[in-house]
C-alpha cells in the first residue's frame, strides 16, 4: 500500500508508527531492533513523535464481555437545535458520562453518534431513561444494539 499521508515522517517514522500501532508494549531495544537504528535514536524519534502528536497515547485493550461490558450500542441523537452553544452544551455533558466511549458530531439524519459500552438491555435502559435523554437539547434518540462485531478499533490504514 502507497504512504497516503503528508508531514514530517519519514521510512523509519512510519516504520515505528505502524509497529507500535500493533504492539505498543515492545521496548525500546526492541523496537529499535525492529526498526534497524540504535536504541538512542529509536527513543528520539519515538519522543519526537509523542511530543508532535503523531502518538497520541498508549494502553491496553480491554476484553468487554470479561469485565461486564459485553453489550455494544450505538446511539443517534437529535439536538433541539443546530446552534455552537447547543452543540457546546452537549459536548460538555456527554464527556462527562462515562459510558460512552466514543461521541461524533455526524452529518446527516443525527447530530451526533455515540458508541456505549454497558452490561446489558437493562443496564442501557436505566442510563437511557436516567441520562441520555436528559442530556442538555436533546430531542430524540435512536438506539442500535450491536448483535455482532465483525470488525473494531482496526489499526489504522497508512
């Protein structure tokens, strides 16, 4: 696959980007060896690549279903209105709900799209009635449980 993005990396930059994309515990010594420089350089360039956001973070991924999450829904919400403030608003409150772990301002039949982790139906359904819907400017909600995940949090394509 071609390199489809523009910046400051380099082979070896995406080089290391792309290993640490499918296994963020390697060391630095093995990263290194990986990569074909010295461990000096290998650090430089990853810190270079923390400190210029390209790394945004790493940490471990959680089985759900192992920690009582096992049901994944997706929800579209409706504001009110379309205004900064409502979005704002919104914005705001929805960072604070811990359940939800991602939330999109969308384009088209919803303003926004959140993806939410919880037990189960009835779980959902107490955070439902108890804090979605009264999320600030909310005015309608449309919720899809996901029977099935056929693919999610792929590595990304570059």
């Amino acid at each position: 696959m071609e390199d489809s993005f523009t910046g400051t990396l380099d082979r070896i930059d995406v080089k290391i980007l792309r290993i640490l994309q499918a296994d963020g515990r390697l060391t630095n010594a093995e990263l290194a060896g990986r990569v074909n420089v010295s461990p000096a350089t290998c650090h430089r360039r990853t810190q270079r690549l923390f400190d210029e956001g390209f790394i945004t973070g790493v940490r471990a991924e959680i089985a759900p279903a192992a920690v009582g999450l096992g049901a994944l829904v997706m929800v579209g919400v409706v504001l009110d209105r379309s205004t900064p403030e409502s979005f704002a608003a919104f914005e705001e409150a929805a960072l604070g709900l811990k359940s939800i772990l991602d939330c999109n301002l969308v384009a088209g039949d919803f303003d926004y799209l959140i993806k939410i982790r919880v037990r189960d139906m009835a779980d959902f359904n107490k955070l439902h009635g108890e804090k979605l819907i009264a999320l600030p400017g909310v005015r309608q909600t449309r919720t899809f449980f996901v029977m099935k995940n056929v693919k999610e949090n792929a590595h990304l394509p570059f």
